[in-house]
C-alpha cells in the first residue's frame, strides 16, 4: 500500500475575471486528475470566490478588494503568507497546511515573495504574452 502523502499546491489568482479565470480552470483541472494525491487551495479575490468550487478544491481564501490593491508590496506579501499558511485554533501556523507548491497569475506576483518567505517552490502561469 502506497502511504504517500498528498501535496499541498495553493493556486493564486489576483486581477479581472478574465485574469483569475484560466487559474480557476487550472486549479480545478489539477484538483480534478489528481484527486487524493495533490490538495488544491486557492486565494482571490472575494468577489471571484465562486470561481473555484470546493470540492474540488479544498479550500478558497480571499485577499479582500479593494483594500489589497491599496496595499504596499511588503504588506500583500505577508497577506499572501498568512493565507498559504493558514492558522490553528491557537494562532500557530499549521505546519501539516503548509503549501507544498505555489502557482500564481502575473497580477499575483507578490505570491512570489510570499512562497519565497515559506521556503517554497512557485510558478507563475500566463494566458497572454
């Protein structure tokens, strides 16, 4: 019997509907073919939330709107590092919740410095070139 343990990749998708829609696509494709080897979470914005079903997925956080856009850099990124590792009921980060892999659009690049922060490998995907 296989014990492997399933990988957490948290998708990050931040912009328009047109921007976040391809990674709900994405996060739900992945999601979908690898169910009960890879957990799929996501982080957007509030109001595109119903983009990506859960399950699928196995949870959706929100970065808020507007108040991330007006957000500095360094603040985002720790928004964006607090929400791919989500607290425990004491306020501790959750150590078995810890993304395994981040995959962020071009208008999440803050998901960058946040993945970096946690010591994880990242990929940011594109529609458009």
């Amino acid at each position: 019997m296989d014990h492997a343990r399933v990988l957490v990749v948290v998708v990050v998708a931040v912009g328009t509907r047109g921007d976040v829609e391809p990674c709900a696509a994405l996060a739900v494709g992945l999601a979908r073919r690898h169910a009960g080897r890879i957990a799929v979470r996501a982080v957007t914005h509030d109001d595109l939330i119903p983009l990506f079903p859960v399950p699928p997925l196995t949870a959706v956080a929100s970065i808020g709107t507007p108040s991330y856009a007006s957000s500095s850099t360094a603040e985002r990124a720790g928004i964006l590092a607090a929400l791919l590792v989500p607290k425990n009921a004491s306020g501790a980060a959750s150590v078995a919740s810890r993304p395994d892999a981040v995959i962020f659009n071009l208008f999440a690049l803050d998901a960058h410095a946040a993945a970096e922060a946690l010591g994880v490998p990242c990929l940011a995907v594109s529609t458009f070139v």
